[in-house]
C-alpha cells in the first residue's frame, strides 16, 4: 500500500496566493474568475436569461492605505477570459484587455491630487508663486479631472474561432482608479464614468474595487485549523443560516483589480442562440488567463517593446482546483498549461489530498468517499446537475462552467451555498459574488456531492465567515466601492466602524 505523504507546506486556499510563479508576480496573479447570468434589482423568479457577466480579478490583497500610485493593471499583460461552447476544452471566445498607462502630473508629488474646489496659495506664499495661484486642483470626480495624474485607457479585442475583432467603443474606456479618501477623489463618481456600454449590448468595466472574496485566510493556511465553537470547520445550524460573520475575513478592507465584461449570451453559445437549460448547448466553460511577452526590450524606462508571442504566467477558473486540489511541485506547471491538458493532474482531482487532511484532522469524524472520486465530475467535467443530460462529458479540465439557460436569482433570494443550498444559479453552475465557495469546496471535497455523504459533520464544514465586509451591487458591475485609502478599516466580527455600508455585513 502507498504511503501519502504529507508536505510541509501550508495548504493553499483562496485564489490568492495559489502558485509560486504568482507570488513573484502579482500583477499577473489572478485571485478570482466568476461567471453569472446578469440580473438586476427588479429580477423576477424564472425570468429569461439574457446576459452573461464574465469577470476576473487580478493583484491580490492590496492595502488602500499604502498609497494609490502603483495599483493599476500592467501594461504589459494580456488578460484574457476564454469561454469553451462545444465541450472540448479548447477557447471558442475568447475576450483580451490591453492597458496603457499615462503619467499626466509627472511633477505631482503623488499620482492624485484634489481638494473640494480647488485650494489656491495664501497670502503668505513664497516667490516665485504667487498668493492667489491654484495650487491644488479640485477634487477628482472624472477622468479629465485635473489631478488625476495617473490615467490607464484599455482595449477590447473578441477573438472568435481565431478572428481578431476589436470592440469599438464612442470614447476611449479608462479604468477606475484607486480610492486614496474622500478628499482627493469622489470614488462613486469615477465608479459610474467607468461603467461603458459597448456595441451589440455588452457592458465593460475595469479597475480598483473592494475585493469581492471573503475568508478566514488565517485559519486556513494554519493546516486547516479553522475555528468554531462546535468542533473545528463543523460551524452549527444558526451560524450556517446567519449573514454575519463569527470568524474574521481577513479580505476585508482590501482591495483588488478587476475586469468585468457583461456579454449577450448568444454571443457565447455554439448555436449563436439563446439555449434552455435542458439544452446540451446551454453549457460553457469558463476560464481566465495572464501572459507576459517572451522576451522585451527596454529602450528607455517607459518605453518597451515585447517581441515572439506571449508566455501564459496563470490560469484560473474553479475556486479551489490549484488551491486546495493541485500539489505543489505541480502548481506552476497547472498554471502555465491549458485546460485541455488536465488529465495529467487527474490524480489531484479524483482522489484530493484535501479530503484526507480533513479526514485525518478530524480524527475521522469527516469520513469520505473511496476514490476514485466520481462525484466530483461535475467540476472537472461537463456532467449534471450543471449540464444537461446528454452534454458531452469533454476532456478531464479545469473550466468554470455555466449552464446559461438557468434562470439569475433574484438578489434577495440568493442562497450563499449555490447548488448545495438549492439554488440552481449559483457556484458551481458559475460563480457569483455572493456565493460562498470556501463552505461550497470544504463540503463538496468532503463527500456531500454523493447522498451518502451528505450529512453532518460533512454538510456541516465551513470557516465562519459568511458574507462580504461590503454589500455588492444588484446590477453590472456588481463590485462594492473600493475600500478608502484613509478611512480603510480591516474589521474583525462585532468592531465597531465599519466604513462600507451599513447592514449585517458591517457591524456597528
């Protein structure tokens, strides 16, 4: 009988830190891809799909205080969402983001600047400035504001079947900056400006945001050593029901970069047409990529050139597959190939290190299933209850998959455990802000996905963070404003505070 033999390393979780080629290059990380059928405040029970939004978030964990000059996107990756529709693995869509970066204040003694109307010298003012001069601009409400220093315009290109097609739009799309604090910037402002409307009704969104992700990051790499007051990872009936958090979420207060595209879903589908849900064409797989050029050339300090192609630095799709599935001597390889190649990391997926670490860690209170573990094909594979009956199964990969014809759940009824807490439209049928996939991967890694398995302690594991430091928004883009520079707060359950909103999310 082979030995499993335990490394001693932290276990990853949280697509945040999921491969050591990342952690040296955290503009290319990506710490999160969703995938969701669009709605709105106004959503109704069984309304008909229209629209899919597609995101990726990039550049993990970033301090609002530590000054907004170095956050924006790299010019010199390519972000790329693929979409697979004919269950082979390979992209059929594929949308590329391509950034540019002005210096417009190179002078300035920061990147932006801004105070109510505008603050001009006293009286006082030493030659050779004279009293009176506007010395500070106004505050930054829009992207020709005077002291916004540092501006990034992108592109969007769709690539179909290999046919480049630029996404033209009226004006040039720039991304949302960071929120250095409501004296420099009104964020909410810049937010709105941000949010474009493209031809052949798709939408697109870039820059800093309140990261969408939540969890006891802490507890985690701790081997697992997550906290509750029942046993641990076993959290009760109430806490399980609750939208508040009984542990921290250390992502709170944090920002992150993000990419949104909401696209029309006949633009994605194989038959260019919108699919029922019964439908074996309905089903796409989703993912997102980060390349960097294979060589550059520097001329001056801000001037490059990148020649022979490009270098895939990350992938990401599922929320736990490199995380808490992939061992690590294989994570950059994981990250560097493609979905299609994923059988070579079969093993990590059919039989989990994971769940025997939560076998073992618990003395065996959470038995699991014998592998190789069937029930979950639906992750890795187009398989019910996500695809329809008699959807090509397609190669063993990676995909984030999304069955379009499901109806959106209205806001209000949204169930935080997706599927497990039988709501058809969430994680993993795609991924919504508001889905829960730290509680959603324990329990699936845990057996629950087969009958026999589904009960306590199994559908019982979660880390006790429930909810986001900040409510989203009902509508495109979704994101919650990106936390302030000066006024960020990192906020433990029941701190008092809270700079977000109001509600169970952020106690007062």
């Amino acid at each position: 009988m082979a030995m499993l033999t335990l490394q001693p390393s932290p276990i990853q979780a949280a697509n945040h830190r999921e491969a050591p080629i990342t952690a040296l290059d955290h503009k290319a990380d990506i710490t999160d891809v969703y995938a969701f059928v669009s709605y709105g405040p106004n959503q109704r029970d069984g309304e008909q799909p229209r629209r899919v939004t597609l995101v990726m978030c990039v550049d993990p964990l970033l301090e609002p205080a530590n000054g907004p000059t170095w956050f924006p996107f790299d010019p010199e990756i390519l972000y790329e969402i693929k979409i697979d529709n004919d269950n082979d693995a390979r992209e059929d869509v594929t949308f590329q983001f391509r950034f540019r970066t002005e210096q417009r204040l190179p002078g300035v003694f920061q990147s932006y600047v801004g105070v109510g109307e505008g603050v001009r010298t006293p009286a006082n003012s030493p030659s050779p400035v004279p009293p009176g001069t506007l010395l500070i601009p106004p505050q930054i409400n829009s992207f020709n504001s005077p002291g916004l220093g540092l501006r990034q315009s992108y592109s969007v290109t769709m690539v179909t079947n290999g046919r480049e097609t630029p996404v033209r739009s009226q004006g040039p799309l720039f991304a949302v900056p960071a929120n250095p604090g409501p004296r420099t910037m009104d964020y909410p402002a810049m937010f709105r400006a941000g949010t474009y409307s493209l031809p052949n009704g798709m939408r697109t969104f870039a820059g800093t945001v309140d990261d969408p992700f939540w969890i006891d990051l802490g507890a985690a790499f701790d081997t697992l050593n997550l906290r509750s007051n029942i046993a641990p990872g076993v959290i009760s009936a109430e806490q399980d029901r609750a939208l508040t958090n009984i542990t921290p979420d250390t992502v709170a207060g944090f920002a992150v970069n993000a990419i949104a595209i909401e696209v029309p879903i006949e633009m994605l589908t194989r038959t260019g047409q919108l699919e029922p849900a019964t439908s074996a064409a309905a089903t796409i797989g989703v993912w997102a990529t980060t390349s960097r050029p294979r060589i550059t050339v520097r001329r001056f300090a801000d001037e490059s050139l990148a020649v022979g192609g490009w270098q895939q630095i990350q992938r990401m799709a599922n929320p736990l597959i490199n995380e808490l599935l992939i061992g690590q001597g294989s994570k950059d390889r994981f990250s560097m190939d493609e979905p299609r190649n994923d059988a070579q990391f079969a093993n990590f997926f059919l039989d989990p290190l994971l769940a025997r670490v939560l076998n073992a860690a618990t003395g065996g209170v959470v038995s699991i299933p014998t592998p190789p573990r069937t029930d979950l094909l639906p992750l890795v594979t187009y398989a019910p209850p996500i695809a329809a009956q008699g959807t090509p199964a397609g190669p063993v990969a990676d995909l984030l998959r999304l069955n379009t014809g499901v109806p959106a759940t209205p806001p209000d009824k949204i169930n935080r455990l997706g599927l497990l807490g039988g709501d058809g439209a969430g994680f993993p049928n795609g991924r919504r802000f508001q889905d829960d996939v730290v509680d959603i991967a324990l329990r699936a890694v845990a057996g629950v996905l087969n009958p026999q398995f589904n009960r306590a302690p199994n559908n019982a594991l979660g880390d006790g963070v429930n909810v986001n430091d900040a409510p989203y928004r009902n509508e495109f883009p979704y994101f919650s404003d990106a936390p302030s520079g000066r006024d960020r707060r990192h906020i433990d359950p029941g701190e008092p505070g809270c700079t977000a909103g109001s509600g169970p999310a952020c106690p007062k």
